[in-house]
C-alpha cells in the first residue's frame, strides 16, 4: 500500500506527465493510466483483465467484446508504453518517480526512482533543536537558511526552519511577530514537497498546530491539525503537543495523560518532565512541580527552561528573595534572555524593592524596544508591582503582537492578583482564551 507521502508523490508526478508534450493531447492513453493507476492502488485485480479494461477504459459492450477477435486493449497498451517511455527520457529524465507497464501484463508498477541529497546542514540543525539549549537553537535557525541555499525546494530543510524559528520564539530570542508567520509558511513548504516522509509531514503539520494555538489563538484550526498530524504518524511530540495546548487550556487531567503517553513513548525527554512539571505549578501543586524540577536539573544543570520555572516557582510559593537570586544566577548563565530580568523584576517587586524593580521594568522595556524582549513579560512585572492597569496595558499588547506567550495568561499564577477584576475576564474571553468573563479557560471539544 502507498504510504501518503508516497501518494501525493504519485499524484504530483501524474500532474507533471499529463502536462508534458507526449501526453498533453493523449486524452485515451492518460484516461488509460489513470484507470490502471487507480484499479492498482484499490488492490483491484479483477479490474485488469483484458476483458475489464476494454469495458472500463475503451467503450466496449460487456455482451459483445471479445478480446481475442479485438485486440484494442494490447493496442492502446503497446502505445502507452511508448508514450511513457518518450517521457521518462526527455521531460520526466528526472521525475522522482515511474510508472512503468510490463510488456504481457496491465499491472502497472509505481517506482520511486531516486529522492535527492539531504545537506549536512539539516542533520546538524536537527541535532542542535534537540539538545535545546539557547546557543543551539540559535545555531539550528542559522543552519536551516544554509541548508535552504543548498536543497531550496527540500521539505526536511523547510521543516527545520520552521521548528527552529518555533524553539527560538519559545526562548524569546527572536520576536513572535515575524518569527510565527515565517515558521508557518515553512511548515506548508515542507508539506509541499512530496517526498517529505509521513513522519516529517506529521510533525509540520505539529507546527502549523502549535502556530495556530499560540500565535494565531485559534483553537479549531490548531485541533485540526494535531488531528491531521496523528493520522499520519503518532508520535511522542505529538502527544506532547496535545498536553501543551491542554496545559494552557486549563486541562490538567488530560495534559498529563497526554504528557503520560509523550513520556512513554520517548522517556529520556527531559523538556517533557519539565512541562509535566509545569501542569503542577499551573495547578498551585507547588512541592510536587518543585521535586519535579530538581529531578530535571539533577541531571541538566544547565536546562535553561527548568531553572527559569525553577526560579518562577519560588516567587509563586513565596519564597521571594530565593526567586529573585535563582533568577540572578539565570542572568549570569543566558545574560541575553529576557526571562532572567523579567523574573528579577517581578521579586524585587515582591519583596517590597520598588525602585529596583521598577529600575529592572526600565531595563525590560529598553529590550522589548530593541525587539528582544516580550511585551508579556512586561505585563507580569507591572502585576507584580500592583500595577494593574499597566499589566492590562501590556497585555493588550502582547494581544496586539501575537505574544507567543499570551497563551498562558489564562492559568499563569503571576495573573492572579488580575483574576477578580471584570476587565481583565473580559480580554482572556476576547483572545479566545476563557469562554465566560470570569477566566475560565476553554478547550473546544
């Protein structure tokens, strides 16, 4: 059976030969081909009898046709293979497939013929997403325009920009608003390209859920796609995809069922034990998400993701001055990430230092001007500072920009002091956030 990177491969190619000079006009030899193309793919092998086709394809009356006196079929078959044969050499010299009729037989075979070079670069920037660290994340987004030069129309280097644009927007060192749409239309060029494997197509289609989601904040479109992508191939992200817009839909019973199954099909993930951690912190389970945690930082001191929720836990359990130095140490470790001042911001706030906290706001601002840091983190400082009607402010314009971010306000404990005002119930139920003005979140079914 044809896989359905395998199917859209032969559907392109069937596109491309009934275009070409030998069978532009060859009406009766392409119907031919595509009947037998189509009897071949249904597993249909009474349909290829002589008898079959000269009923089927030529017209012939069932009561009347008698292939031994009329020799139509073999006819219009010698001259379909000649016509292929025309084609594959000239215009289809490099086709990436071949349909091909054996002399004595109306089976007609479907032959991959050659797929072309993957560049290092794709490999290496594969490598870099998954070892998920700031510099190599960075370096991922770089190698996937150097693989784009060398093999522009490859799906797999399309796919890798578009993961790799995701990952850098997640780690705020490239602003949403221009990262996000680029990362979409990445991702629907790798699924242009028909010989991009099921397993790559599903994890594009991943993508283009995750945009939806988190940029675009449409819940229909972002189901739609999960959906497309298990079809195709499940797999651990995908699952895990499922338990992330579960998490920040405020699902916590099914985003850890599906973490569960991420985790069981990949179990060495550590950035899947850190989201499983971060649905406890979202549901106030403070101690457990913090044993989570140093679990995770046991083994990957450096896992910049598990010290920043780490540092954040410590603000949301009170534990201020502990936050506010975690949150040094992450400026002294990724002195370019934005998270580590915006967290420093929000426990100088907390342990009652307004001058500096608002002298660190003053530093956030100047970055989120330069483009590198997120309005959403702006807002979770003025939140901090009881500043409420600035929190609004800047999360109006993490609204406005497509924060990647925003996503989180409905369950982000650092919103809480905003949960009793109408107005801020309001804008989560605007932004497709809450179905109801009080803030409670919503997952269409």
């Amino acid at each position: 059976m044809l896989t359905v990177m395998d199917a859209a491969l032969v559907d392109a190619e069937l596109a491309r030969l009934a275009a070409s000079a030998p069978f532009r006009r060859a009406h009766r030899h392409l119907r031919f081909l595509r009947h037998l193309l189509a009897r071949v793919q249904a597993g249909d092998q009474a349909a290829l009898r002589e008898m079959a086709l000269g009923v089927a394809v030529f017209h012939r009356r069932a009561d009347q046709f008698d292939p031994r006196s009329d020799s139509i079929v073999r006819v219009e078959a010698r001259r379909l293979r000649r016509k292929l044969a025309d084609y594959y050499a000239s215009e289809g010299r490099d086709a990436p497939v071949e349909f091909a009729l054996p002399v004595g037989s109306y089976q007609l075979e479907v032959r991959l013929r050659h797929r072309p070079p993957v560049p290092e670069a794709v490999h290496l920037g594969r490598t870099a997403l998954a070892l998920g660290t700031l510099p190599a994340i960075q370096r991922a987004v770089e190698l996937a325009e150097q693989a784009l030069v060398e093999a522009p129309e490859l799906g797999l280097a399309w796919l890798l920009k578009s993961a790799a644009l995701v990952a850098a927007v997640g780690l705020t060192t490239l602003p949403a608003p221009g990262a996000m749409p680029a990362a979409r239309d990445a991702a629907r060029r790798a699924l242009a390209d028909p010989l991009l494997p099921d397993a790559e197509r599903a994890e594009a289609h991943g993508l283009l859920a995750l945009v939806a989601f988190s940029h675009d904040r449409h819940w229909p479109d972002a189901l739609a796609e999960v959906r497309r992508a298990q079809a195709l191939a499940p797999s651990a992200q995908l699952r895990a995809r499922e338990g992330w817009m579960l998490m920040f839909a405020g699902h916590f019973a099914g985003a850890r069922k599906a973490y569960a199954a991420a985790r069981a099909l990949d179990p060495l993930s550590l950035t899947y034990r850190v989201h499983e951690a971060l649905i406890s912190l979202y549901e106030r389970d403070y101690p457990r998400a913090a044993a989570s945690f140093d679990d995770v930082l046991s083994v990957a001191p450096g896992h910049l993701m598990a010290q920043s929720l780490s540092a954040a836990l410590h603000l949301y359990a009170g534990r201020h001055a502990e936050g506010a130095q975690a949150y040094r140490r992450l400026i002294d470790a990724a002195p370019t990430l934005s998270i580590g001042l915006c967290g420093l911001a929000q426990g100088l706030a907390l342990v009652g230092d307004t001058a500096a906290a608002e002298q660190a706001f003053a530093e956030l601002l100047a970055r989120f001007e330069a483009g590198t840091a997120p309005p959403y983190q702006l807002a979770m400082v003025r939140a901090r500072l009881q500043d409420a009607p600035g929190a609004l402010r800047w999360l109006d314009r993490a609204a406005e920009l497509h924060d990647f971010n925003l996503v989180c306000a409905a369950v982000d404990p650092a919103f809480d002091s905003l949960r009793h005002l109408p107005e801020f119930g309001e804008r989560l139920q605007a932004w497709g956030l809450a179905a109801i003005p009080d803030g409670a979140p919503i997952m269409p079914a």
